[in-house]
C-alpha cells in the first residue's frame, strides 16, 4: 500500500442528498462472488431509462465528463445497505476520490479502507465547483490531504474528513488487516477476558 | 458518573489503539451470509489465513433464496452460485451454516435472535446495515463492509471509531393500531434520516421497558434508516425471559452466571448522554412514507407534503424530487393512495408477532381485486409457528400467497419484485428508488397491520378504521 497524500483528477457532479447504495449499485448487480465486474452496474439506474433502455442525460453519461476520476456530491452520501458493492463499483469505474457535504459512515469506512478518499466541503464551496466543472469539464480538482485543501482554477478551499482516515490514508495504512494481525496476544488476552467466548 | 452500556460493552471489548487512532474492537459475534462474505473468503484464500474464531461465526442464507421453489439447483444460476460458494466456505473454514435444510434457516437479523445467538453485552457485526436490529438485547450491533468482514474472519477484531451516544425516551402507552413500526418510522421523520451520524442510539423510556423483544427489534432494525449504527435497549427481565431455553444460551449454573452479567451491562442511572429527546407514545400515529427516504413519513391521517412549503430550497428540491419518482400529488390526502402490491416481511417485520398481530385483523377480510399480496415468514422457524398457529391459513383464504422464508420483495436480489410503477404497501425498512426490484417501482413504509389494511382496501387506508380498531 502506497500513501495517498494527493489526488487529482477530473470531477463530475453526482447531485443531490441522500445518495443511498441501492442508487449506486443496484442489488441486481450484486449476485456475485466477486467484485471484480461491478463497474457495469454503478449508477445504472441514473445512467439508463428503465422506460426506454437508452442512456440518461445524466452528467455520468455526458462524453465530456468520460475522464472524470472525482465524483460531486451532496449531504448524506452512501447511506443505507452497508454493501461494499456500492465503493467498490465506484472504484472498479475509475474513480480515485469523492467530495461531499457529508456521508454515511458505512459507506465512508469502506471507501477509506479500499484507499478511495472521502472528503467533505460545504454547500456552498461544493456549488461553485460543481458550477466550475459543468463549465471547464477538462480542469483539474485536486485534493490535498496534508493541507486539508482543495484546489481547481484559481480557487481554493477547505476540506474536511475524520483525523483517522486522513492519517490512515497518508500513511498508507489504510488497509488496517496487517497491524490488526500483529496483536494477535492482545486479541487472546481480550478473548479471554470476555465471559461468552 | 456512570456510564452507558455503549461504553462499558466497547470497553470490555477494545483489544488497544491502532497507529491512526482508532479502536482495535473485539467482535464477540460476527453473523454472514451469501451477499457480503463470499469476497472476504476470497481475500483469506488468497492470503492463506484462516479464521481465527470460527466457532464465533455463524453464516445463513437470505438475501438470494426464492420464496417459492427452492429445489435444488435453484432456477437462477447466479443465486445457485452463490448459495454454493457459501455452502463452500462455511465448509472449508469450519463455520456453522443454516442452510435451506437445516429448519433454521431466515433473514440473518432473525436467525441471530431466535437461536439465542444474539446475546446482551456483546460485540455483533454483520455485513449487513439492519445489524442493530440485535441491539434490542443490549448488544452493540452493527453493519460492516465486506473488507471488514475478511478482518472479522481473520483476527475477530476490526478497526472501529466510539460514537456518542444518544438515548431516545419514549414514554407513555402507544394508542390502539400504533405499533413499534410506527415508533420507528416516527423517530427517523423527527431526527432525520442522517440525524444519528457519529451516534448510538440507547431506546428507553416506558414505552421500549414494556416492549417485547419483537416490538424493541423492529425499532433497532432501523436506526440505520436515521443514520445511527447501531441501537440498542438496556438487557431487562423480558430479554432474559426471550433467551431462556435457546440452542445457543447459556444453561444451569452457566445461565444464572450470564445473567449476573448481563445486568450490569445496561446503561449507569447517573451516565451522561451526548443527547437526550424525549418523546411522548401518545403523539404517535400510524406513519406511512411518501417519498424516497424512510425520513420522508406522515401520518396516514396528514396530506402529502407541498414542496413549495419546505422550509430549506434543499428540501424544496428533494421533496419534489420524491413526488415526482412517486408519482403522488402535493398536498394531497395520502389515505386512499391506490396500490398495487401489499409485502409482509423482513427483517423489520417477519416475525412470529407481526404475522399474529396481522392476521388477528386479516381474519374474514379479502384482499381487494387486482393485489398482489405477498406474507413472507423472516425464517423457517417463524413459518412452522405461524403454520401450526394456522395463522398462513388465515393469509391464504384472504388471498395473500404464503410464501417461505428469505428476504423477499424487501430488496432486488430473488425472484420476488416489483414490475413497472409498481407501488408496494412494505412491512419493509427502505422506500429508496427502485429498491424493491424496478428502477421505477415505488415503496411506501407502514406497520404489518397497516399492509393487510392496505391490501384488503387496495389503497392506502387507516387500519384503525378498516379494522374497527378502538
Ligand atoms: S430483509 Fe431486507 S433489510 Fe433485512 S437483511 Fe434482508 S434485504 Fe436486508
């Protein structure tokens, strides 16, 4: 695992509150044993009309947001079912990063461990870059973890996220498994300590 | 000063502090099934760990299984798949598995339960967000990615952050024809579906201490829905009560030890809370949803709310956003809303009470012309009671198909689905867009009564007048 310190790329907006899983995967892509064809069905109900199967006007479908790596939210981002399905997808399509007024906390976990930053703007410094993208498709957003900023034009702003994922992050230890393994004693101890196990 | 049952269980349960300063927690149990494992079971394969605990893990099957030919192989080949690889795993890592065969088999939020697996004090994590559903023993449950899920297997640990805690009172009697689902609904509309991000939510008050174990579940089953991760009711004599004989509870002498236990698990009286609301039973009414979010709920006595009347542009927009998927118009009463499929089921209400609860109104009644409707058992167990009760008897003659146990219309991943516009009269826990099987299907929440009241009406109807309820 490599720090992740920086990330850069091309944004899209994906509007609104309450983004739940179920929008970003539908349960129907998720009768697999792997993850590893979920690019396929993320955001499927945005991207294609169920009356007619043809592609939305959605931004996700627009040619010029094609090389987005960065995805534009609102409040509440991730809520609902805990599936992992859902930032994995997001993932396995390309996207390195995503920036919202809030998000769920299932959704934010399993988005930090997988090494996809998950950082947090207010409404209205979210609108202006979402106003600034619909415009200049091909600029550069870029968010700085160790400044805690982000930066596209010649705008720069806050940015937010818990102090544990950030450090997890920029010290590329966001895969937690390897240092939870090296406690094994202490895991026994714990175990032995508790009544039912 | 005291503390609550949140700290003391995360307390007895830290194992230390990792390097980005998050707890290294101890899962006492960890519940999976075929949906959110099969890739965990990947990593350990590919890593060549084994599980750590494998007697701490215990695995079913739900989200896949048809509920109505369940032969062997199933019809879908991606559900035999999956149904196989769990098969496989559970196998080759020695975890204990109720499958199809074994009688024991039901929504995993229901299994945990009634095998006496769910036990106060505990640490429970699932791949699954309605874990807090088994915060109802006074255990800190919660849903887990599947990442986790392979940490959980590998060290029975995982990386977890405190949350604070907020305790919901809710005092007083609820009124005749308001159920535990109506608390639920009621809380989320009050606090929002993100009101509990970074909370606990502690239940008590009168209300959750007269409770059954039932009525306090379906509650827990949806602090998720307002964002809290987990939920739980301090452990009293009716948790005791609803555990006592189980498979899987302590017995004998080992049984009196536990309860000691258990006791002094539940929340100091002088303990402080990040929060308190408080909430008086009686200002509670049968609560149906109009939107897309379970926090978008009226009364079914209420008029569907007018964007132009929301008191933020934020709101403005996402309400009519919501009436448009529904297709409902603004400021318009709900009651008489046609629908076009009643569900009784899930893991918020498919268990022994709601189908008794249910049919006790349902008896005599026909569902009206045209509705399907669907009584879907959360578990083989609560099948072969509700059978020997004759309860199914009472669904079938009303025109309800009896189906067996599994997840069902709840979400999108078997058989059973909402086709087109579809909207759905749902016991269930979410009303997002398309969850229920059709990207343009459309799901409004109530109680298990308020569903046959639907059903039998073919519109959204108030049970407390359909049914003669005093
Ligand atoms: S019944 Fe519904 S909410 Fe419960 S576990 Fe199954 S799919 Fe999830």
């Amino acid at each position: 695992m490599s720090a992740i310190t920086k990330v850069s790329g091309k944004a899209v907006t994906v509007a609104g509150n309450d983004i739940d899983t179920d929008r970003i995967i539908p349960a129907k892509f998720m009768k697999c044993v792997t993850f590893d064809d979920l690019a396929e069905g993320m955001f499927y109900d945005v991207k294609v009309n169920p009356n007619t199967g043809e592609l939305t006007e959605h931004p996700l479908n627009d040619p010029k947001h094609a090389e987005a790596s960065i995805i534009i939210s609102g409040e509440n981002f991730g809520c609902g079912s805990s599936r992992e399905h859902a930032p994995q997808s997001i993932y396995r399509s390309g996207f390195r990063a995503i920036i919202a007024e809030s998000f769920a906390e299932i959704f934010y976990g399993n988005s930090t461990t997988l090494g996809m930053p998950c950082v947090c703007g207010s409404a209205a410094d979210l609108a202006a870059l979402s106003e600034y993208i619909d415009e200049n498709p091909t600029a550069e957003v870029t968010f700085d973890l160790e400044a805690l900023q982000a930066s596209y034009g010649d705008v720069t702003f806050p940015i937010t996220m818990p102090e544990s994922a950030r450090s997890s992050l920029i010290s590329g230890k966001f895969d937690p498994l390897a240092e939870l393994m090296e406690n094994m004693d202490k895991i026994e101890a714990t175990a032995e300590a508790l009544p039912y196990i | 000063m005291g503390k609550t049952l949140y700290e003391k269980v995360w307390d007895a349960h830290s194992v230390g502090t990792l390097a980005d300063g998050r707890t290294q927690l101890f899962i006492g149990t960890h519940l999976i099934h075929e949906v959110t494992s099969p890739q965990a079971f990947g990593m350990l394969r590919d890593k060549g760990i084994k599980v750590k605990y494998p007697h701490r893990t215990f695995a079913t099957v739900d989200h896949i299984v048809p509920t109505d030919n369940q032969a062997s192989p199933l019809a879908d080949p991606l559900a035999e798949k999956m149904i196989q690889e769990i098969r496989k795993n559970t196998e080759e890592f020695g975890v204990t598995y109720f499958d199809l065969a074994s009688g024991k088999q039901g929504v995993v939020h229901i299994v945990g339960p009634e095998q006496g697996i769910t036990q106060p004090g505990t640490t429970i994590a699932c791949g699954d967000s309605h874990t807090a559903t088994h915060g109802a023993f006074g255990a800190i449950a919660f849903g887990i990615g599947t990442t986790q899920v392979r940490d959980v297997l590998a060290t029975q640990t995982m990386t977890m952050e405190k949350l604070k805690v907020r305790k919901i009172i809710v005092n007083g009697e609820l009124r005749p024809g308001v159920y535990a689902k109506d608390v639920s609904l009621h809380i989320i509309r009050l606090l929002g579906a993100k009101g509990g991000i970074g909370y606990a939510y502690e239940y008590a008050g009168s209300t959750f201490d007269n409770f059954t174990m039932e009525e306090r579940m379906t509650v827990c089953n949806m602090a998720i829905e307002g964002g809290a991760r987990c939920g739980y009711v301090n452990p009293d004599q009716i948790t005791f009560d609803y555990l006592e004989g189980r498979p899987y509870s302590p017995t004998g002498a080992e049984w009196d030890k536990a309860v000691e236990g258990w006791k002094a698990f539940a929340s100091d009286a002088d303990a402080e809370y990040a929060d308190v609301v408080e909430i008086n039973a009686a200002d509670i009414e049968p609560t149906v949803t109009w939107g897309v979010s379970p926090d978008q709920g009226i009364s079914i006595g209420e008029t569907i709310p007018d964007p132009a009347n929301a008191k933020t542009e934020a709101d403005r927009v996402s309400f009519q956003d919501a009436l448009d998927y529904m297709k409902l118009p603004a400021g318009a009463p709900i009651k008489g809303t046609k629908i076009d499929v009643a569900f009784l089921g899930s893991c918020t209400n498919g268990r022994l009470s709601d189908f008794r609860e249910a049919a006790k109104y349902l008896k005599g009644h026909k569902v009206a012309d045209g509705i399907k409707a669907i009584a879907v058992p959360g578990s083989q167990i609560t099948a072969i009671q509700c059978e020997k009760e004759g309860i199914d008897k009472i669904f079938t003659d009303a025109g309800f198909e009896w189906r067996a146990a599994g997840c069902s219309m709840c979400l999108a991943m078997n058989p059973d689905k909402l086709i087109g516009d579809q909207i759905c009269a749902s016991s269930s826990n979410r009303n997002f867009k398309g969850r229920q099987g059709s990207s343009i299907g459309r799901t409004v929440l109530m109680s298990p009564v308020m569903v046959v009241a639907a059903a039998v009406k073919g519109e959204l109807a108030d049970a407390r007048e359909v049914f003669n309820v005093a």
